[in-house]
C-alpha cells in the first residue's frame, strides 16, 4: 500500500489519495484507490483482452472493504481460472 503526500485540492477532484493498493495476476491488473473523503475508485485492466473496468463506491468504515473489493479480485482471479 501507498501513501503519498496530501496534495492541493482541485477543482472537482479529491484532495488526495489516502490509500492506494494494486493487486496483479498474470496480464490482469487492479488497483484500488480510497479518498480522504471515503470515496473508493476501483480500476481493474486486462492487457492480454484490452478489457477496462471502472467503478466508484464509498467506504464508511472498514467494514466495506471486502465488498467493495470483490468484484476487483473476482476478475483477477478469472486469469487464475482461465490458465
């Protein structure tokens, strides 16, 4: 995990990353980004296929993280699957 520097705020956008994790499984990578707002960005992308998800969720405690991660490892596991 990662935790950069605070940055400036801009227009629109989150102040900065609070947390961010990259997870990766043959060709396929996710990465997960969280907010100091509690705001999550998922990004997962399979290179092999050129196949690109996007999803926004919100975490109000750390109780929401394995269901926000779930879909993010279900399609990192499908390399696992396919091999």
């Amino acid at each position: 995990m990662q935790q950069p520097a605070p940055g400036t705020a801009t227009k629109g956008r989150p102040k900065a990353t609070a947390v961010s994790l990259t997870l990766e499984s043959d060709e396929r990578l996710g990465k997960l980004f969280v907010w100091e707002s509690g705001s999550a960005s998922l990004l997962f992308i399979d290179s092999q296929t050129e196949y690109t998800w996007q999803d926004e969720q919100v975490i109000t405690s750390e109780n929401d993280l394995p269901r926000i991660l779930a879909p993010l490892i279900n399609l990192l596991e499908g390399s696992a699957d396919q091999g």
